[in-house]
C-alpha cells in the first residue's frame, strides 16, 4: 500500500467511528450503570496494586469530577457493593473498599472483559494478533514529547473530541476513544494506571 499520511489519517478516523458506533457494552446487571460498573472495576483495579483507594484515585482514573464519583460512590454503598471507611494514617482521609458482592462482581466483570478481548484476538487471527499487540505495546511508549506536541497545536483539553483530519499524530492516537492522547494518566508524571 502506498497510502499518504493524510489518507492513513481518514482511515483511522473512520475505523474509530465504525468501532464507537459498533461498540457493544455487556449489559450492566439490573439496576447498575455502566458508571458505577466502571467505578468498581476502577477499585478492584488500585486494590489489586495494593494501594488505599481514594475517590480523588477514582476521578482519575475517569477523568471525572470528584463530585460525580462523590454520587456514584453512595450509589454503590447504598447497593452493598462498597464501602468507605476513614484512612487510619489520615482521619481526613476516606478509603474505598469493594464488599464480597463487590468483589465477586469485579470478577464477573473481568472474565466478560477477558472474553471480549479473546474474541477480538481470535477473529483477528494469529499474525495480525501478534501485529496488534506490538502496535499497541509500542503506542503506550510515545515519547511524551509528542502529546506535549499536540497540546501546543491545539489537542490542549484532555476531553475535547478530536477534530479535524489535520489533528497532531498524539491526538490520533487517541481518537479510537474520541479523545486527546493527553487526557491518559501518565504513571511517570504521577499519575494513575487505569483498567
């Protein structure tokens, strides 16, 4: 293939508008939201680091408000999934813990996920399974020079869709998710790794 960049660049836009207008969550269980379902694999995720989960962890994770995870959070108590309890090193502090109901709700929830994803590399085949990953593993290693990059040419807020078929390579990257590249949690800047 011979394509330009430009002609790259509308083929993953219009892949990424294919796959977020195909994209199928698996049906939440009655009277979760697809919210307080990413909330409690957020938390199984940071236990399973072995880190006291704040909801300050929580809101970065998705890039949310602390007052919007602040609402999913009673939610979720309310529903016996979690608990919150003040931090013994902290007493300002307030931890999250997910319950037994919690815990065995994330593991429901990772077994589908882990489906899903084997699907994807199963109707992929071997090769271009192989291809995937490597393109993925080395996508997570752009220099973060390049989103530095791409906020100064305009990809500056990390919930912005991206526009335009002019958009920087870093705001590309990021646009399976209709996102700037610049809105991931970078763990060398401090910041959250995420499920």
């Amino acid at each position: 293939m011979d394509d330009t960049p430009a002609e790259l660049r509308r083929r993953l836009f219009d892949a990424a508008a294919r796959m977020r207008k195909q994209r199928q969550e698996p049906p939440a269980p009655e009277g979760i939201t697809s919210a307080e379902m990413y909330t409690i694999m957020a938390v199984s995720r940071l236990e399973g680091e072995g880190r006291s989960v704040r909801s300050g962890d929580i809101a970065k994770c998705g890039h949310a408000t602390p007052s919007a995870v602040s609402q999913i959070l009673k939610s979720l108590e309310e529903k016996g999934l979690i608990t919150r309890q003040r931090d013994k090193g902290d007493s300002r502090a307030v931890t999250v813990h997910l319950t037994d109901d919690g815990r065995a709700f994330s593991a429901r929830g990772r077994e589908v996920h882990e489906q899903m994803i084997d699907g994807v590399l199963t109707y992929l085949g071997s090769e271009d399974a192989e291809h995937f990953v490597r393109i993925m593993e080395r996508l997570a290693d752009f220099p973060a020079s390049e989103v530095v990059r791409a906020q100064q040419k305009g990809c500056t807020q990390a919930d912005s869709p991206v526009a335009g078929a002019d958009a920087s390579p870093a705001c590309a990257a990021g646009a399976v998710e209709g996102r700037c590249a610049s809105s991931q949690a970078s763990p060398a800047k401090g910041g959250v790794t995420c499920a």
